[in-house]
C-alpha cells in the first residue's frame, strides 16, 4: 500500500506545532538564560573532557565554545562549536565557566556602573544657601 505524499500547501492550512506534534531539541542546542546580574549559556557535551573545550571571547563582541582534540592521536568525542554575538555592557574580564557531569556553564556578568549614591542619612538637617541668583 502506498502513501500519498504530503501535500505542501498544507503547511499553509495547518500551524507546524500539529503536523509535527513532537518537539525536537538538538542534541548540540545552546541554553542561554538571562538574569539581572549575568547571562548564563549553558551546553550538554557527554563524553567530552574538561580538557577538549575551549571557551574564548572573540573582538570583545563573540563567545566561541569549541571542542579541540588535546593530542592529535586523539580525536574529540564530540565535535561542538557554537559562535554567540555577545550583548553590549558586559564584564569581560568576570566571565568564568564550569564543567561538571557532562554540562558546561559559562557565565557572563553584567558591567555595572557605580555611579554616585547620597545616602539619605548624610544629609544634613539644615541646608545653607552659598549663592541667590539674581
């Protein structure tokens, strides 16, 4: 017995969530999580060493995650690279990652700005008036 071909215009007709009800997530997929002090990214790499990734900031504005072989004898057992477009107003020299069962997490801080704050409790009680404008 043979199946007709799907047709294409029912793509048009039907949203793709109910062609297609089940949701694939690559195996290489990259989470990448933000919160008020730091966007975190976080990869599956079963089966890679702590020594076979290499996380590197490129131009200040991309973060590269690579697996490398560590001797050429050796090949990765995986092979993973991923490049992200970094946002702007980050602490580059804060960024820090860990590697722990098979799940690399790096961190990238916020740059933040320590602009001036007058604590209500310095101010005095009286104020004294030094110029009038005329």
């Amino acid at each position: 017995m043979e199946l007709p071909a799907l047709n294409p215009s029912l793509q048009y007709l039907y949203p793709t969530h109910l062609l297609f009800p089940y949701h694939f997530i690559p195996a290489n997929y990259v989470h990448w999580t933000e919160t008020p002090e730091s966007h975190i990214f976080s990869a599956d790499l079963p089966g890679v060493r702590k020594e076979e990734i290499k996380v590197e900031v490129e131009d200040s504005r991309y973060l590269i995650i690579r697996t490398e072989a560590v001797d050429e004898s050796s090949e990765p057992a995986k092979s993973f690279m991923r490049k992200f477009r970094l946002p702007g107003m980050i602490d580059l020299d804060g960024i820090s990652a860990g590697y722990e069962d098979g799940v690399l997490t790096i961190t990238v801080p916020r740059f933040r700005r320590n602009g001036f704050y007058i604590d209500p409790a310095d101010k005095p009680e009286q104020l004294e008036v030094v110029a009038r404008a005329a």
